[in-house]
C-alpha cells in the first residue's frame, strides 16, 4: 500500500533544508573578502613527513587544491622525517641527532634520498588525482619540483661534522616565480644541491623559510603537530608581533616543534614575510578555517612595519650591546664593554623596529678641528640590503654638518668598499685628530677613510 506523506514532516524538513540552505550561503557570502585578499597572493605552506602519513592528509591536499583554484599562488614544502627514520632503520643505519640537527654521513645520504624522494611523489601523486565525485574532480594542479635551492654544508660545529646535512645558500626566487605565474604548484623537497654537484639534507622548515624570505611571500604557513602557540594557562594566542614574539620564546613555555616554528616565522617577517600563520593539522580543515575566517584556528606572527630612527638612550644599551656583540666576536668592530657604551650612549643613534634595535651608529667629534668619527656602524644581519646603513650614514652626515663639522672620518677593517661608494677616500693616520691618534689600535691596522662635508 502506498504511504501517503506525513504533511507535517515534510514541512518541517523543508524548513530544516531551507535553514542549512541559508547557513551554508552566510558563510559562502562571509568568506568573500577573504576569497578577494587572497586571490593572486603568494603563500609558502610547509607540513612535514607526518602529516603524510596521516589519515587526514587527503583532506589536507583537498583543501591545497581549493586554494588553487581560488587563485592563490602556492609553495608547499614537505618535511620527511619519518620517513627518513624508517628507512635508515630498514637498512640499518643509525643516525644521530646533536643540537636538533641530524648528521647526515654519506652512507645515511643514499637513505635520505630513497626517503624524501618517496615522500615527494606520494605527494605529487594526491596532487594529480582528479576522480569524480571527489573534491579533486577538475582540479587538474599543475606539480613542479626543481632545483630552486641551492644548498652548502652546515659544517663542523664544536668539534661535530655535520656531513651532508646542509643550510640553504640560495633560492631561484625568479624561477619559483615564473612557475607560480604559469598557475603551476611548485612543490619542495628538504633536499638541496650545491655548486659543486653534491646533495645535502636540509631541515624543511629552514627551506620553507628561506623561500618565503626570497619570494617575499605574503604568507608562511606552518602546519604543526601542535595547536599553535599556547599562554601558560594553555589558552591559543591568536596574534603575536615579533617584540610579543620574542617575549614568549624567553619564557620558555610551550613544545621545543612551537619554539622552533615561533623561531621561523619571525626570522620570515623579519626578513620581508608580511604575515606567518602556525595552525595543527589535528583540525579538519584548519588552512581553510585559518584563511577564511575572521578569527582562525591557529596563531598569527606579524611584522608590523613600526621603525623609528632616533636618539639612542640608556634604556637602548641592551639592545646595541646584542647587536654588535656577534660583530665585535668577528673582529669586525672593536670591543666595547658596557660601561664604556653607558658612557658614550648620547653619541649613538638607533633605528629601532618592533622595540627591538637593529641598528645603530655613533658619531664622536672634535669641534676644535671641525672633524668628527662614524663609529660603530652596524646593520642586524636580518634587515641588511635594505639602505638602513645608508639611512644611518645620512643621519649621521646631517648631525655633523648641523654641528658645523666639515669632515668626517671613520675606521674600518672590512668595510672599505662600503664607505668608498659612498664618497669616502682612504687617507692618512695623520690626518686624524691627535687625540684619536693615540687611541688608534695598530693592531687592528685599520684602514682611515674621510669624507668632507
Ligand atoms: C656595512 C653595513 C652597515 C651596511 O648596512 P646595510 O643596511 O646592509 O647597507 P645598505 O642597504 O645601505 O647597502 C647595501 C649595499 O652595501 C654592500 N655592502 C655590505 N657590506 C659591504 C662590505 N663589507 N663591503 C662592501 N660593500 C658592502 C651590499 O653588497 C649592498 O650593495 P648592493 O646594493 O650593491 O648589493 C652592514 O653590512 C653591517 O652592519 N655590516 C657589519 C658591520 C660593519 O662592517 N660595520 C662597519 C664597520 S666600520
């Protein structure tokens, strides 16, 4: 016999459908200004070889492929640890880790590359599929992989020999870009070659970094075991900047994975990376809600753009001290103990960003002989090449000629070149003051560059 309809029911299920109808497009309309800022926009992604492995990894190369076709210019960087692990242990090789950093010898080498080489196709592999019914159906991305980091060894620290284990030299940002343009993905492996033909393993999140840094993408993504960043009372921190940023790494709570990712994105935003988002890849969906959402899932890392070019004062001798020690270790600038800086602390000028100095220079003058010394002039080695030294020795020209000095004089031992493209010429030591005559350190054999005004 034939059911008739519950009339009721059938209401109701419409007004339920209706309702989820109108839910699912509030929140289509919502993501809208976020479809809009992202589209065109570079973002570099780095996940490591776990989240291969996981059962959600598809879901995450689902979402990767909607990014796609939303118009987002991607990199993603793989990590392969396990992977590297199981292998090594398959072929019986024991592999150490000192400082956090694998030693790669040459007999772990070919280990290494079986593994990360597998874990790129498996990826590559989720990248192509387009079956229907799926939400890859008529993605169709466009996977490149390529030499686009230039490796060298990290070396021998503290006596260890770190083999093939290496740091990034150098990214082919301009041909990461040309891809990007051709809509195409392009996919990084934690493996770089050097000058000479030689492999290196590299730690993924230094790669993903480093190419965020060269592309200046928009955003670095980390996408991490844990939750993102935590306070003490295990409460997510939605947004840090750097100074904030810094504080909680003093502080010391939190993963030694959240330490080493918090680490990365600020060294990315120092370096010219607007934003660095850290989210877990526990959460279904965490790079769409993360990116399509007003408040995120994760934690947002923010370089904003606040410097400030000034007076230096005695609450700054901290920070011009952290600045030039790693300088005056090298022998670059002469030893400066803190109480000579208290001292001198009115003759530096700062520039500082975020409240932290990464930069400074000081200018001590001879009225009597109308002459004055650039001293201490140092850039922090994330933010050189961006004419902040030039800001500076402007600055400083601008101060003398203020205070009626008509040349300006400084010594150096590794940045002649520097200070001669700049105007200055290389002159005699007795053309310097005599009282800085007597201060000149002939071991140092300084070169005495002068400038007129
Ligand atoms: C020298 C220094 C202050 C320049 O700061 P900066 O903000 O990077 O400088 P700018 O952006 O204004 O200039 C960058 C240019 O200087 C060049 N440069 C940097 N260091 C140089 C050096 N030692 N010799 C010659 N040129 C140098 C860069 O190659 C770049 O040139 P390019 O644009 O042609 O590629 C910075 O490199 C630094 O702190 N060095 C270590 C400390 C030091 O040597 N101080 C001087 C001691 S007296």
């Amino acid at each position: 016999m034939k059911k008739t309809p519950d009339k009721s029911k059938t209401a109701q299920q419409k007004s339920s459908n209706t309702t989820s109808q109108q839910a699912h497009v509030d929140w289509f309309r919502s993501s809208a200004p976020y479809i809009h800022a992202h589209r065109g926009r570079t973002f570099v992604i780095l996940f490591g070889g776990e989240a291969v492995e996981h059962e959600g990894f598809a879901h995450l190369i689902h979402d990767i492929a909607l990014l796609n076709s939303l118009g987002v210019k991607l990199v993603l960087v793989h990590g392969a640890r396990p992977q590297i692990e199981r292998q090594l242990s398959t072929l019986g090789i024991q592999s150490d880790f000192v400082a956090g950093s694998r030693i790669t010898t040459a007999k772990a080498l070919p280990g290494v590359e079986q593994a990360v080489g597998q874990t790129r196709m498996r990826i590559e592999a989720q990248l192509s599929m387009g079956l229907h019914n799926t939400p890859m159906a008529g993605a169709a991305l466009k996977v490149i992989c390529g030499n686009f980091v230039t490796a060298q060894p990290y070396g021998v620290h503290n006596g260890v020999d770190y083999c093939q284990t290496g740091n990034v030299r150098n990214v082919n940002a301009a041909a990461i870009e040309e891809q990007l343009q051709q809509n195409a993905l392009v996919l990084i492996s934690p493996i770089g070659y050097s000058p000479t033909g030689e492999i290196f393993n590299l730690r993924a999140e230094d790669v993903a970094t480093e190419v965020a840094m060269a592309l200046k993408a928009d955003k670095l993504i980390f996408i991490m075991e844990s939750n993102g960043v935590l306070d003490s009372d295990g409460k997510l921190l939605q947004q840090l900047n750097l100074p904030q940023a810094q504080q909680w790494q003093q502080s010391h709570h939190g993963d030694d994975e959240t330490q080493l990712h918090l680490n990365n994105a600020a060294q990315a935003c120092r370096g010219g990376v607007k934003r660095a988002h850290l989210i877990s890849r526990n959460i279904d969906g965490a790079l769409l809600l993360e990116l399509y959402t007003r408040d995120g899932v994760g934690t947002l890392v923010t370089a904003d753009n606040y410097e400030d070019l000034r007076h230096a004062s005695i609450d700054d001798i901290g920070g011009i001290m952290e600045l030039i020690e790693p300088l005056e270790q090298q022998g670059v600038l002469v030893k400066r103990s803190r109480e000579l800086l208290e001292l001198d602390i009115n003759k530096f000028t700062v520039i500082e960003r975020d409240g932290m100095i990464i930069a400074c220079a000081a200018l001590f003058t001879y009225p009597e002989e109308a002459v004055a010394e650039l001293a201490c002039l140092a850039v922090h080695p994330d933010y050189q090449q961006q004419g902040r030294g030039d800001d500076l020795l402007q600055h400083i020209e601008w101060q003398s000629r203020k205070q009626h000095i008509e040349k300006l004089f400084t010594l150096t031992t590794q940045t002649m070149h520097w200070f001669i493209e700049r105007g200055f010429a290389e002159t005699d030591f007795d053309t310097l003051p005599v009282d800085r005559q007597q201060m000149y350190n002939f071991q140092r054999k300084s070169k005495i560059l002068s400038k007129a005004l």
